[in-house]
C-alpha cells in the first residue's frame, strides 16, 4: 500500500487533489507538505514552474486498525463492509457481510482473539492508547443483553437458595458486562476468582 506521494500541477490545490485521489484519501487522513510553489517564468511563459506538492496518509489509529484487518480479511478471501468510530480513546469497529459468522466463532472466542490482535497493532510504540472493541453484525450488543438477562436471572437464584452461584469461564469483557448489570445490589455481591482463560464470576448472596 502507497503510504506517500508526489504530484505536481499547475496549482497547489490541483496538485494535493491528484495526490489525494491516487491514495484514496480524503485531505483529513493526509498530511500535505508544498515542496515547490507555482511561478511564472519571465513574461509569463519562459521557464514556468508548476507546484509540487507531497502527500502522505496520516498515521492513526482507525488507520492501522483498517490496515491490519484488511489484510487478514484478504488473506481469508472474506470480503467485508467495514465501519471505524473513533471517540474518546476508544476504536469502535462494526463488521457486516456474508458469511461472516466465521469471525465470531464458538461464544465469540474468534472474535475475542481478533480484537486482541487488533488492539495490540494499534497500540504498539504508541504513547496514547486506544482501546478497540470490535464487532461482527451485532454479535456483542445481541451477547451483552443476553448477559444482562442473565446476570439478573443467577442473582434472585442466588438470593433464593442463600448460596453463592458460580458462572462458566467468561473473558474479562464479558466479565465486566455480568458486574456491572448488578453493581449497586443490596441483595448480592460479585467477585471473581481463578487464572485466565479461566476465570469466573461468582454471584453471592448478602448475609
């Protein structure tokens, strides 16, 4: 992928436009440096001299995150629709397409993996870090709520019997969904215990 180029014209906007249309770029992803401004030569016409302009793609975060997944989607052959959000240190990146299901995997443990490798390309030699969440046709917004049923449904559980419930291994991800759906409650408390990858929460009752 060209990251950087040179164009010359007649103007200094032509000459970023030319730039710009061969990278792919809008101007807010680029970096523009005028090397040489236009000027006439004498009377106007002996040895005139266009402008020269040199463009660059602007290292950001939504950009190494594109460039990383377009390249692992092009090495599976899996063609996608591919949104960026960028807000407050935070990476939101929608995926959508045919057959796709492939990138979730079993409880999401692909899609999990995917955002590992993702987060660690963007924040590598970076001194503001960026968290990434990474989504594929709405599988974590679907996952959260059933989590959230979920959590409520294991705390009158555990309210009822007077015993601690203890869930299945979660990663720390979903982990946070299931505390923070029952964060507040006078009636319950939860803590979790054990060593990734398999560590769980435990919903207890209040004594």
């Amino acid at each position: 992928m060209v990251e950087e180029i040179e164009k010359t014209a007649k103007t200094v906007d032509e000459a970023v436009s030319l730039a710009l249309a061969q990278l792919g770029i809008s101007r807010e992803e680029a970096e523009i440096e005028v090397l040489e401004e236009p000027s006439r030569g004498f009377l106007g016409i002996l040895g005139t001299r266009p402008a020269r302009v040199r463009v660059r793609v602007k290292d950001t975060p939504s950009r190494r995150a594109k460039e990383l997944l377009d390249r692992l989607l092009e090495a599976m052959n899996l063609p996608v629709e591919m949104s960026i959000e960028e807000k407050q240190n935070s990476l939101y990146i929608a995926i959508a397409g045919k057959d796709v299901g492939i990138l979730i995997g079993r409880r999401g443990e692909t899609l999990d993996a995917l955002q590992y490798l993702v987060n660690l390309y963007v924040n590598k030699n970076q001194t503001q870090r960026y968290r990434v969440i990474l989504d594929v046709e709405g599988y974590r917004r679907r996952r959260e709520e059933t989590l959230q049923r979920l959590a409520l449904k294991l705390a009158e559980k555990a309210k009822q019997r007077g015993r601690n419930v203890v869930l299945e291994p979660m990663s720390s991800h979903e982990r946070r969904i299931i505390h923070t759906a029952l964060q507040g409650r006078d009636d319950i408390y939860t803590y979790s215990e054990g060593e990734e990858p398999y560590r769980k929460i435990i919903i207890s009752p209040r004594k």
